[in-house]
C-alpha cells in the first residue's frame, strides 16, 4: 500500500473514531437521573458552570436538621440557557441569591440532580433543563432531604 493511501486509511480511522467517541460521551437523562423523584430544592448559589454539553448550578441547601449540604444541578448549554436569559449575570455565586429549582434526583442517591424549572429570584420561572428525553417537572416535587 502506497503512503498516501495509508495516511488516507489512517485519517479516516481517526475521524471515525473521533465522532464515535463523541456521541458515546453524550448520556441520556436517564443514564443519570431517576424519572420516579422528582424534588424541589430551595438554596442559595455558590458556584456556576456554563460549559458544554451541559452547565452545572450548585446550590446551598438548608436540611430539615440545620445543616447545610451543597446540591449541584444540571442544566442545558449555555447557548441555550443565554436564549432564556440565563447567564453568568443572572446566576451570581456567592451573593446569597436564592433560587429554587424543580427537577429530578440522580439515581445514585447523592445530592445531584437534573433541573427542569428554575425559579429565579424576581419570580421568573425559566426552563433550564436540556435533555431531550428528561420528564416535565411534577406538580408535587418531593423536598431535598
């Protein structure tokens, strides 16, 4: 085989496996998330992430007790989000913003979640879930425990 065929061969390989590994990197809702909990949690924000494919919102959550444990959420691209008026400007960490968000628990029991709905704090009520198979937010969310 002639160099120029065997760097044509080997392109090809590389571009194939190079789009094979990007939609196996991509998960469904629910790869993660548990359609059968839906929860509202209420908290203040302490960090968000407006990255590909999906953002990430962390939240601190006042637990029945007293304590304070921190929640993270998933949420849609920013490309999306910016189309709802969601930015790094209407999300701020650290000045005790308090939202609340209605979505699903993540399977593994831990405080992770995915976000349908974000309530802001001027009321605004703002899709912000991204997955294309991710259930609507239920009427009657359990609270975070």
């Amino acid at each position: 085989m002639s160099t120029k065929k065997k760097l044509l061969c080997t392109l090809a390989a590389t571009g194939l496996f190079g789009v094979i590994g990007t939609a196996n990197a991509h998960h469904a809702f629910s790869a993660e998330f548990d359609a059968e909990q839906p929860i509202e949690v209420k908290g203040v924000i302490t960090k968000f992430e407006l990255v590909n494919p999906h953002s990430w919102l962390y939240l601190d959550v006042k637990q029945p007790d007293g304590t304070v444990a921190n929640w993270g959420f998933e949420f849609g691209a920013p490309f999306n989000l910016k189309e709802k008026g969601i930015t790094k400007k209407t999300l701020t960490a650290n000045t005790n913003t308090e939202i609340t968000i209605q979505g699903f628990r993540a399977k593994n029991g831990k405080n992770f979640g995915y976000a349908v709905t974000t309530i802001l704090p001027d009321g605004r009520t703002v899709k912000t879930g991204g997955a294309q198979d991710a259930p609507e937010a239920t009427d009657k969310p359990k609270q975070s425990n």
